[in-house]
C-alpha cells in the first residue's frame, strides 16, 4: 500500500473516462513512460479507495454525502452545521470536482486530496452548489458512487435571485466595477421580465431535478428547506442526521440567536461562530412590482418542483 501511496504523487495524467461505479485504482506505465491511473468497474463490495495518512491512524476517504446546491440556497450554512457532527468532516473549500473538467480531469486521486483525513466513524462531505445545476455532473457522479447520498438545499427561487444579484453586486463593487440596479437589470424597456440573465435558470428547480432523477432514485436526494434552516437549524440537521444514518448529536445547545447578524451562530467547542460577513448580508433594492412579475413567472416551475419531490414549500406567488 505504502509503494502505491508514494507513487501517487507522482502521478502525472489521470484517466477518469472509463465508467466506474465504486472503482479500484491501478497503476500502469504509459507510452511516454509516465504513471498513469486508470479507474476500472470493480468487482462487487470493492471499498473506496484510501490514502494512509502519516502515522495518525487516519484515512482519507471519497465523500459519503455531497451538497448539490441550490447556490445561495444557505449551502455554506448547511456544510458548517453538518461539520458540529463528530462524525462529518467537510471539505474546507467548495471543490468543483464533477463541474470543472480540468479538476475532473486530474481524476479521483485529486478530488480524494481535497478531503481532510478521517478518523474510524468518521464520514468525510463537500459542498459544490454549481453542481445541482450543471447537466453532466449526476451522470459523473454516479459513475463514481451509485449509492452516495446527495443533499439540495432550496429556498423560494425570488429570495435566491435577489441573493445571488446581491452577492454579484458586492463583488463588483469590491472590484470597483460598474453594477446596476436589479430591477434595471430584470426589466426591458416595456417591464415584461429579462429572462435570460442573472441565474434566473438556477431557479428552475423542477427542471434540474428532473436531471438527477433520471441518475438517482429519490430517495437518494435529501430535499433540505433553506428557511427552515434559517429559523430553526436544530430541525433541518436532526433530519439530516437520519437521512445520513448518523448518530443524533446537533442540538439547540449548539446554537445561539446573533440578533446583530440576524442568524442563528454556531458555538464550536464552547467558542461562539458566526458564517462569515458575506453571508446573511442586506438584499439589493427591489421594486414590489418586480418581484410580483417575478413569482408570477416561477409559479408554475415551482408547483412541478412540489409534484416532482412530493414536498410543496409554500413559497410566496405574489
Ligand atoms: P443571503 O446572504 O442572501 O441572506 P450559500 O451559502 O448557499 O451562498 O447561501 C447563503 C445564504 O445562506 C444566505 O443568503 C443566508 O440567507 C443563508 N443562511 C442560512 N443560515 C445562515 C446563517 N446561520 N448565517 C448566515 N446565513 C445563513
């Protein structure tokens, strides 16, 4: 083990192409004489692959749960949470592995080295939002993991425009880059609504679902509610707890009321921890009339969303 251990770092070209369901690593000279990794279907029960780290006792491993998204849907939020579990240990940085074709590209040997290393029990989990919206990522990774376990956290598709056109404008202006008003951004010169920009199509949950439903069977996707999130964390991740066949250990003692941030704040380890300043931040203006035209025109995705997952969030339709 510790031979191929070495050798893996030096791994120069990694094939990631061949379908594999769990997959076993081997190593094999190529024409240029370099090493080259290539996955190939295992037989059944392989286990994952698993990187000894340096005498700890601790393994790296592939991620048992994945968030998918929604972006800005409190996907962050959900992540830091997760990790008070003993046993969930999150990628520290969104990884991008199955949407980004040069990541996904340095193969499963790469996006393993993004995980931190696990002690026995321990499950290890990323958040990548873009994912849940990106075609070809569901088909990635079930070639990876058929029976991994895959996380959605959605909110009322308005609110997360308006938070993604928030954050758009925050970035530019730390940039120092013109930005423009949402509504003038939204609107033609007649008032019917601009539907091709500003992620509108990330609201469209009905229609990326639909996607993943056609890899995963869906009981496989946990559907997490953003503003439950928001108003009482405790119950979202006592859910997830189960859905992940984890032990219930988050609880409301896990939590305080920051009425500065207007978020519940985690207390880790008896130190108190808020998201940072980028989350929770005060929405850009919007004109009322603006958002009418906008719940008017997700109304009817969002009611094939409710009958596609068989759970109606009640988001507003006016
Ligand atoms: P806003 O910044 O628009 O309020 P993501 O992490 O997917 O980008 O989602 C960001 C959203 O997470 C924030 O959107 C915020 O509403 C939500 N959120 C949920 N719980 C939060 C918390 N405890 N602290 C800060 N933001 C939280």
């Amino acid at each position: 083990m510790k031979m191929i251990l070495l050798r893996l770092y030096h791994v120069k070209k990694v094939g990631v192409f061949i379908p594999a369901f769990l997959m076993i690593l081997y190593l094999e000279g190529d024409s240029g004489g370099n090493q080259v990794i290539l996955e190939k279907p295992p037989e059944k029960n392989v286990t994952y692959p698993v990187w000894l780290a340096a005498d700890s006792g601790t393994e790296r491993r592939l991620p048992s749960c994945i968030i998918i998204g929604v972006r800005k849907g409190g996907t962050r939020a959900l992540l830091e949470m997760l990790s008070l579990h003993p046993q969930i240990k999150a990628a520290p940085q969104e990884v991008h592995f199955f949407d980004n074709n040069t990541n996904y590209g340095l193969g499963y040997s790469w996006y393993l080295n993004q995980f931190p290393p696990l002690a026995p029990g321990q499950i290890s989990i990323e958040k990548s939002p873009s994912y849940f919206v990106t075609k070809s990522v569901p088909e990635r990774i079930r070639a990876m993991d058929p029976n991994i376990k895959l996380i959605l956290i959605v909110r009322d598709p308005v609110t997360r425009l308006v938070s993604d056109f928030t954050q758009i404008t925050y970035n530019r202006k730390e940039k120092g880059l013109p930005i423009r008003e949402f509504d003038e951004a939204m609107l033609r010169s007649d008032g019917s609504l601009l539907l091709d920009n500003y992620g509108v199509a990330t609201g469209l949950y009905a229609d990326h679902i639909q996607n993943w439903y056609t890899h995963f069977p869906r009981e496989q996707i946990f559907l997490a509610n953003g503003d439950r999130l928001i108003r009482a964390p405790w119950q979202e991740l006592n859910k997830i707890e189960t859905f992940l066949n984890l032990n219930h250990s988050i609880t409301k003692n896990d939590f305080y009321f920051n009425a500065t941030r207007g978020f519940h704040c985690m207390i880790v380890k008896g130190v108190r921890k808020c998201l940072s300043k980028s989350k929770g931040r005060p929405h850009v203006t919007v004109k009322t009339d603006t958002v009418a035209k906008l719940r008017e025109f997700y109304k009817p995705h969002n009611y094939r969303f409710y009958s596609l997952v068989g759970k109606d969030f009640g988001w507003p339709e006016e």
